[in-house]
C-alpha cells in the first residue's frame, strides 16, 4: 500500500478511538435524556444545557458552566451577554446568577431522584468552556 493509504488509515483510526475515549456511556445518555425530558420549561429553554458526562458507581458527574477555578460570571457573561457581569450589584446580574443556581439544583436534583444514583457530583464541563473562549483552568 502507498504511505498516504497508510496515513489515512491510521488517522481514521485514531478519530475512532478519540471517539471511544469521549464518548459518554448508556447510562450517561440515558440520565442526560432524563434530564431534558423531566426538566421544567425554565431548565428546558436555560443557555446552557446540564448533561451527565459519566456514571461510577452510584456517583452521576453532572456538567456546570462554573466552580471555584471558573467563577460564574466568566459562564453568564457567554449565556446572558446583555448583562453586564463587571457589576456584582446590577439587579440583571444577580438574578442570572440566582437562575443558574436555580436551574443547576433542579439538574442535580433530576439526577439524584434516578434509580441507582445515590451522590451527584459537580464537573467543569471544559469543552464548553474552551469552546466560548473561556479560559480553562490546568488540572
């Protein structure tokens, strides 16, 4: 076979196993379809859409937008940009908040109330992040 053959084959093979790597688990989809079908129409239309990236054990690791490394503001600055997120005082600003709040808990707590899943556990969803030229933190 010519080199360039060769070549392809080997980058199709390593997109599949990039794939393989990635990609969530039944029970991960399954959870995250549980998400978007239980979900309240304020979790439903919300920017930012909460998925669990994998299951271990009875643990589900839920997606956020923002932890202690990432603060909200940096996530809500993309979801709500009419906001102006510099003011911690602006009303518009403290209700984005308290929306994510509130729409983060009602995931979690969709999560929890699933057969199996006794603890849910917070990950920084970094693809999204870099994906909005968010800085993401090294781990």
């Amino acid at each position: 076979m010519k080199r360039r053959y060769w070549i392809s084959i080997i980058l199709l093979l390593l997109v599949g196993l990039d794939w393989v790597i990635r990609a969530p688990d039944s029970r991960s989809r399954q959870l995250t379809a549980v998400i978007a079908a239980q979900g309240s129409a304020k979790l439903k239309s919300y920017p930012y859409q909460f998925r669990i990236l994998k299951v271990t054990g009875e643990t589900a690791f839920i997606s956020t937008p923002r932890n202690v490394q990432v603060p909200a503001l940096k996530a809500l600055a993309v979801l709500h940009p009419e906001i102006n997120t510099k003011n911690a005082n602006d009303p518009a600003f403290i209700a984005a908040q308290t929306l994510l709040g509130e729409v983060q808990a009602e995931a979690r707590a969709i999560g929890l109330a699933q057969p199996g899943i006794k603890d849910a556990r917070w990950e920084l969803d970094c693809e999204w992040l870099a994906a909005h030229y968010i800085e993401v933190p090294e781990r």
